[in-house]
C-alpha cells in the first residue's frame, strides 16, 4: 500500500479497495501512517471505527471503492465509499451476538452517518482530534 501523506495537510488521503478484501491489519497499519503524530488516544479510536467501517463494507456490499482519512485542526473523518444503496444496519443489542459494529462508531465518533450520491454511499464518522 503507498503512503499518502495528503491527510497530514489536511486534505483527503485515500487507500484504494476493491473487490479483493485486504486484511484488516494491513489496513489499519495505513491509517496508523497516516496519522503518525497524533495523540495514541485518538488513533486507538480511529482504528477501531476503521475496523468496523471496513470489515460492514465488506460484509454489507460486493465492492468498496476507497477508505478516506481526513485530519483538520479539531476533528479525523473516516469515510469508506461503496456502490451499496442499503442503509447500514444499526441494532440495540442486549447479549453478545454481531451487531455492535455501529453502535461502538456511534459512541466513539462526535458525529456518524450516511450520504448517498451518483449511485453510491459513502458512511462516514467523525471524531474528536487531540489537540
């Protein structure tokens, strides 16, 4: 995978997928570069919303497109872009079982959500940045 040090300027950095999953540590192991600097705090939740964003993209759809990491002066964004049209689905779970995924970005993001455009979605999560 190829550094892209676009993110640090805050601009969008973007790691390519496809239909071809990549492991989820490879993937984490870009966003850990891209973020080098910033607070540990901050990047352990980011990580674990990547995880979760990703692992739903695959599961949930045929093909993700990218994975987009944006720093700005007070926030991160996470965004992974698919051509799915279904709403990502979120459960209030009682036990153990699948179904924490969004719930766990929910209360690790300021802000999540979902914006569909030019036949595709893009789910995104914000979060607090270490300052």
């Amino acid at each position: 995978m190829a550094r892209d040090q676009a993110a640090r300027t805050g601009e969008a950095a973007d790691l390519p997928l496809g239909r071809h999953r990549p492991s989820l540590a490879a993937v984490r192991r870009w966003v850990r570069l891209e973020l080098t600097g910033e607070d540990t705090d901050a990047v352990a939740d980011v990580l674990l919303v990547v995880n979760e964003l990703v692992s739903n993209a695959y599961r949930y759809t045929s093909e993700p497109s990218f994975l987009r990491v944006v720093v700005e002066p007070h926030k991160i964004r996470i965004e992974i872009a698919h051509d799915a049209r279904a709403h990502p689905p979120l459960r209030k779970v009682s036990r153990p079982q699948r179904g924490y995924g969004l719930v766990l970005v929910a209360r690790l993001s300021d802000r999540w959500g979902v914006d569909r455009a030019h036949g595709g979605t893009v789910v995104w999560a914000v979060l607090p940045r270490a300052t």
